[in-house]
C-alpha cells in the first residue's frame, strides 16, 4: 500500500510539474505578458536610474560608487601589508647586521678614509700655490 502512494504521488507531482511547465511556456509565448514584462523591467531600470541620479543630487554614493571604493580600499590595504612585509625583513636584515657597534665601526673606517683624502687633497692644493709664490717672489728671468 505505501508502494501504491508513492507511486500515485511520484505521478501527481509529474504531472503538476508538467502543468506548471506548460502554463509558464504558455503565459511566456503571450505577448501580453512579455509587453507586461519588457515594461516592468524598463520601470525598474528607470527607477534605478533616477534613484542614482537622487543621490548623486544629494551627494550620497551610489552603490556602484561603495562597490569601487571597497575594492580601491582593498587594493590600498594589501599594498600596506606589501610594506609591512619588507618593513619586517628590513628589520630582520638590520638585527642580523649585529650591535650598532658594527655600523659605528664602519662609519669610523670611512670617516678615516675621507680625512686621509681631504688631507692629500689640501696639501696637493697647497704645493701649486707654493710654487706659484716662490716664481711671483724671483720674478720673470731677465731676457738678454
């Protein structure tokens, strides 16, 4: 008996399928109802419209404009995490350079390095003005 009323409502449900399926094919064939539909789909399209263009009036963002600001704000957010990232191995790169002894110890070598050169520097500009004293002193040699 359950077999029998399983078999009727597997067919009752077939055919209210079936009839649902014919009814909706045939109300979509009708051009009433398309011209109804194409209609109410042209409203709702002008409403949307207007309803942008009110809020643009009253300069309040439209949907469109959250939906790109979420995304720019996305964007921005893992360019941030981008920086973090390399701000961290940046970091990493320095704690393993050692104390700041070691970088003082290089500063020290190069301050050093440039006092050494200034030192030549300064005493080659001095020799040629040397040189030029001791001929201005002595004069031209007498042509004779």
């Amino acid at each position: 008996m359950n077999e029998d009323r399983a078999g009727l409502r597997g067919r009752v449900t077939r055919q209210g399928e079936e009839a649902i399926g014919k009814v909706a094919q045939g109300m979509l064939e009708n051009p009433m109802v398309n011209k109804a539909l194409a209609a109410a789909f042209e409203t709702r399209q002008r409403a949307t419209r207007a309803q942008e263009v009110a809020m643009g009036a009253l300069n309040l963002p439209s949907a469109g404009d959250l939906e790109r600001l979420t995304r720019r704000l996305r964007g921005v957010s893992q360019r941030l995490e981008t920086i973090e990232d390399g701000l961290d191995r940046l970091e990493q790169r320095i704690d393993q350079l050692g104390s700041s002894s070691a970088i003082e110890k290089r500063l020290v070598a190069i301050e050093e390095v440039l006092a050494r050169l200034e030192a030549t520097l300064e005493a080659q500009a001095a020799s040629p003005a040397a040189v030029a004293s001791e001929v201005g002193d002595s004069g031209p040699p007498a042509q004779g």
